[in-house]
C-alpha cells in the first residue's frame, strides 16, 4: 500500500509509520519538517503547511491518507478537498472528546456530539471536542463513505509529549508513599498507542470506512488501582497508596488529568467509560499493560531529560507531600 501521512514524527503518527514500514508499506510524509526532522530517513517525505501550503501533493497518487494533525474544520476540508482524488480512503484521527455529555458511560458512535455556539472559532486548546466534532464531517464531505473516523481515546506508551501517563509509572518507581485520587476501583480506559496505530493501519488496508470509538485497554477497560499496583510490580519499588477522597483534592486545588493523570471528575467520566464493541469487532487488541508500562519507564530513564514534562503535568513532590500530610492531619 502506498501511504500518505499527514504529520507522521510526533507519537500517534511515528508509531503509524513504524507501524505501516512494518507491514511492508511505502510511505510518504507531508508536514512542516519543523518536528524531529531526523525520523525515518528512509522515507520520502513532502514539505507543505497545511493551512494554505497543499499545493506540493499535486499530481501525486495513493492508496491512502492517515491525518494525525486535523483540528480545525476549515484546515481537515481543505486536506480532504485536495486529496478526493489522489486517495481511495482516508482516515481522519478524531477523540472521544466528541461526544456532548462527557458523564454518560457506555456511550457508543451513535451518541450526540458537541455543538459549538460559534462555529468558526479555530480556538483548538477551548474548544478541542467541539472543533474535532466538526472536522469529522468535513472530511466527510469531501469523501463520502471513504474516510474512516477514529475516536481515540487517552493514548499512553513511549514517546508521549503530554507526559499524562508517563507520570505514574515515573512516580511509582520512585517509591514512598504516593497519593492517588479518588477510589481504587474507579473504571478507567486507555490505549498503547503503538495498538491503536497498528489497528488503524490494517483498517486502512481495508479500507474499513465510518466511526469507532478506539481506547481500552483489553477487557474494554481496568481500574486506577489495578494500573497502580501493576505499576509497583512492573517497577519493583516499595511505593504505597494513600488514596485520597476527590472533594477533599479539589479543595486543595489539585487538578484532575494534569496534576494527577487518569483521574477525571464525574462529568468527565464518561471519557473513560466508552462503548468499544464497533472496534473490537474489527480486531482491535492490545498488548498486555505491564508492557505498556515497562516500555514507558524505558523510555522515560533513557530520554536526555528524564522525568521531563511540559508544564502542569503532573504532581510537584512538595505539593505532594502538603496534601498528604494534610489529608493525615484530618483523618487521626
């Protein structure tokens, strides 16, 4: 297959490279050559900015497009437009952030998506669910019954720039006594991502069309205690749980999903509580989460900077040890 990747050397669009080289695939690459310029010399790559530059993809042909890198409407329109007739398929890489009622568990492909008020903002950090709600159907436009929509979920494993996932594996094999939020057996869900870029790649080769919810992790899901402990095992550390009522975090201003990753309030649940049936029943499958782990605490140590993490992710061990000390103070 001969493949055309939009974006393709920041996490979800390497591992969909590694992915598709594996598979024996030709890819090409079309982005700005602005982010780890060194990946994948092997591969021919296209220089071009999406928003105006698309001119470079004249006059060539593949079989398909992924998109890694639409979230703007007007942006997704203009790539579909240009590629209706150079690509059979194409998949556009969407999120459950979708979906209007972020509470409501077990939600499937059918449930209502968010309706922006103003639906030219390009606002993409305010209004991320809203805008990949409308890119969906942008594509769609421009390739009836050709584009496959992928409603990923949280995406965890080596290379990850959010640094939401890593933190856990990071903190745990630190050891001590660690805080963790809310109550052990709450639901979780999320994908290795280098899973989910090896199901998009054979559902290219498919050219498997419509929407799928796509996070798990196998069994459809786990809980933050399960991922914690397996955390310690995969770890051999000495670290303890001290899990703290979510009222009392909030009152402290510790921040769910930044501060302290997986956990989600009770109107964001629903996030990591999707319907995932339409996907597995097209092969979705996952390797086992202490892999996941071992391979991102791999990861992590081997980086120039390990531990690094963009601003705001993840729990200051000063803060850390406030709350716990508080937490203790309140309950002897």
């Amino acid at each position: 297959m001969r493949l055309l990747v939009l974006g393709g050397t920041v996490y979800l669009g390497r591992h969909l490279v590694d992915a598709a080289l594996a598979r024996g695939h030709e890819v090409t690459l079309f982005n700005r050559g602005r982010t780890n310029a060194d990946l994948f010399p092997e591969v021919e790559r296209i220089h071009g900015d999406r928003d105006g530059g698309l001119d470079a993809l004249a006059g060539r042909t593949w079989d398909a497009a992924i998109d890694t890198c639409g979230y703007v409407p007007r942006i997704v329109r203009a790539s579909a437009e240009r590629l209706r007739d150079a690509v059979e398929h194409y998949t556009f890489i969407s999120s459950i952030s979708v979906y209007a009622d972020g509470a409501r568990a077990g939600q499937d492909e059918s449930g209502a998506v968010e309706k922006l008020e103003d639906e030219t903002t390009e606002e993409v950090r305010a209004h991320y669910g809203g805008l990949k709600a409308l890119c969906e159907p942008a594509a769609e436009e421009a390739m009836p019954g050709r584009v496959l929509h992928v409603r990923a979920g949280l995406l965890v494993g080596p290379h990850d720039p959010t640094g939401r996932f890593t933190y856990w594996p990071r903190r745990v094999a630190e050891g001590g006594e660690v805080l963790a939020p809310g109550d052990p057996a709450r639901a979780i869900q999320f994908i290795d991502t280098r899973d989910l870029a090896a199901w998009i790649v054979r559902m290219a080769e498919m050219r498997r069309a419509g929407t799928y919810n796509a996070t798990g992790p196998e069994g459809g899901g786990t809980t933050m205690g399960a991922v914690l402990e397996e955390c310690v095992r995969v770890s051999r550390s000495d670290a303890r749980f001290t899990w703290i009522d979510e009222p009392f975090l909030l009152e402290r201003s510790v921040t769910p999903w930044t501060e302290l990753p997986l956990w989600v309030t009770p109107d964001s649940s629903g996030i990591m509580a999707v319907d995932l049936r339409r996907a597995l029943g097209e092969g979705l499958a996952y390797r086992p989460v202490a892999e996941t782990i071992r391979d991102t605490l791999a990861w992590d140590r081997a980086r120039p900077e390990p531990g690094a993490a963009p601003p705001g992710i993840g729990l200051a061990r000063e803060k850390e040890r406030e709350v716990l000390a508080t937490w203790r103070a309140r309950t002897d």
